[in-house]
C-alpha cells in the first residue's frame, strides 16, 4: 500500500456557498410550487430539502500538520494533506483504527469539549479520524531485563516518533499506536541483553568478536541509538519514523541493588587502595633514596627495614599517625 495524495480536492467555502444557495432556491422552489399548485416545483424542492444536507458531509477543515485517510467504497481513495477548508466526495469515509488508542506523553488528535456530569463541568477529549503527522513521545513503563551478565536491571526510553506514510499506517497494520509500543519493548530486550549493566570483562557488545568496554552505564548514546535502529527496522512497513530514542531511567533492579552496591563500594575500596599503596611506595623509596645521597644518616639492611614498614604505616593507615618520641639512643 503506497500513500497517495488528493490533489484534486475542491475548496471548501465556495462549495458550501453552494449548497446553501441549492437549499435557499428549494425552499423557493416549494413556496413558489405550493402558491401556483405546481406539484412539480414543490416536489423538486422537497426532495433537496430531504436529501440536500448530505453534501455538507463532505466539508472538511484540518489544522496544521493533520491528515485524513479516505476511502470510498471500501477502496483506497486518498489522503487528505494540508491545513485548509475542503470539500470532498461525501460517500468517502475516514479510516483510523488507532483514533481511540493513546499512548502516555503522545500528542493524539482530538477535539477537545467541556461535559458536565452532576453538575461537574469537566473537560474531555473526544478521539476523531484525522491522523496526526506531528512528532510525538512515546514512554513506554519501565522494564526488568537481565543484562549480558544475567544481573535484571529496571530500564526506561523516551520515543520519538512521526507518521511518515499514512497509508501504510493504516492498512498494513491493525493499530499503529499499539504496534509501535509493542516494537519498542521488544527492541529494547533485544538491545539491553547484549550488554552488562558496568564494563566488564571478556564481553563482547559490538558482535566483531573483539572484547570492548561497551556498557549500559557507559555507552548510554551508542545503546540508546541501537535501540533506534532496531526500532526503525520493526516499523518501517508500518509507515512510521523514530526521529529519536533515548534512556530516561536505568537501574538495578531493587532485589539486587543492595548487594551490587556493597560491590561498587568494594571495588571502590580496593582502587583507592591500591593507589594509595603505590604512592607510598614511591614515597619510601624516594626517601631512602635522598638519605642515601645526601649521607646524613648511614643505615644497616635490619634499620632499612624498620624505616621502610614505620613509613609504609603511616602513609597507609586509615588514621591520623600518633608518632612515639625516643629521647634515648637509636641502638
């Protein structure tokens, strides 16, 4: 099914200019019959004052960036493009099978009407046939996946989207909206299991058989347009378009978040750690070093020693040093 354009589309007020006149000239038509009894004039007026009011059906106004999917006897016959007051060929009818579908943060079309229930005066949207070609968001519930390590983490992604072809949107699928939403769980499962929730060892997140440091946590551009890619794929026959995808929410899921905290701390620990180690080291070794040329003091290996772990505690306690003055001899 290809999208085809109205082209020849009538402009709306002449038409309705029209019609009205017909309907003033039957009116006559009938008063003039009924005075000079010409069941003639007076049964031609009738008729169109039966049956005239059915090509006021065929006047149509769209506002900016909305569309109407037509079709007349069950056939395809058109798309109606472009902010304006027409007329089309009344027997045509309009097809949206997603008019009553909404999705969260989308911007459906509709017209919006002020009901009053019990004396509540509340405002309602009433869902219309007309298509809209606007760029709207798709926010889909957040997910529990598991990762590439088979940690579940809770995940979210903002969608945007436009109808490109309304056609196919209409006719290739039951239901755009909810085809769209369903695609972008999916694409998001498919997309999340390839990668671990932090860097990791050993894994490979491109499919080039090449160990990376892709991750969910550190590559959240490049996951997030993966997404986008799968997403397109999935609804290209569909006749939409996602402009944009992006993660709004990203966790461990809360019966493990606890204990993957507890690591990050650890790990954290053991770095910090560790950097402190090498620069004591570097400290007591520059130390020997400056005593050693400068010849102040001469130190025996077992004196060597002593200094060597005296320093190393101090530098690499968790508390302040409480140094212990000897006012005696060294030996």
């Amino acid at each position: 099914m290809k999208e085809k354009i109205l082209s020849k589309r009538q402009n709306g007020m002449p038409m309705m200019l029209l019609w009205g006149l017909l309907y003033i000239i039957s009116i006559v038509l009938v008063i003039t019959g009924g005075v000079s009894d010409k069941g003639l004039l007076v049964g031609a007026g009738t008729i169109w004052l039966c049956l005239g009011w059915y090509p006021f059906k065929g006047l149509i106004v769209l506002k900016p960036q909305e569309a109407l999917v037509l079709t007349l006897f069950g056939k395809y016959h058109g798309t109606l493009k472009g902010d304006g007051f027409y007329w089309v060929n009344p027997f045509c009818s309009a097809v949206n099978p997603a008019s009553h579908t909404h999705l969260r943060q989308s911007e459906d079309v509709g017209e919006s009407s002020v009901i009053s229930v019990q004396g509540v005066r509340t405002n309602t949207t009433i869902p219309t046939k007309k298509i809209s070609l606007k760029i709207m968001t798709l926010n889909n519930n957040r997910q529990k996946i598991n990762d590439y390590l088979g940690n579940p983490v809770e995940i979210g992604i903002a969608v945007t989207w436009t109808v490109k072809d309304t056609a196919k949107a209409v006719f290739n699928v039951d239901n755009y909206k909810e085809y769209l939403s369903l695609q972008c769980d999916t694409a998001l499962r498919n997309i999340v299991r390839l990668y671990p929730y932090d860097v990791a060892q050993n894994v490979d997140t491109t499919g080039d058989g090449i160990a990376d440091e892709g991750s969910l946590r550190g590559s959240s551009e490049i996951v997030a347009m993966r997404i986008r890619d799968e997403i397109q794929q999935k609804v290209e026959n569909a006749g939409l378009e996602i402009v944009e995808a992006r993660i709004t929410y990203l966790a461990y899921a809360p019966e493990i978040a606890v204990v993957m905290l507890q690591r990050q701390q650890a790990s954290a620990i053991i770095d910090a750690r560790k950097m402190i180690v090498d620069g004591a080291v570097d400290m007591v070794e520059m130390a020997i070093e400056r005593l050693n040329a400068s010849g102040m003091v001469n130190l025996d290996e077992e004196r060597k020693a002593s200094m060597v772990s005296n320093l190393l505690v101090v530098l690499c306690g968790n508390h302040d040093a409480q140094p212990v003055v000897n006012s005696g001899s060294l030996y």
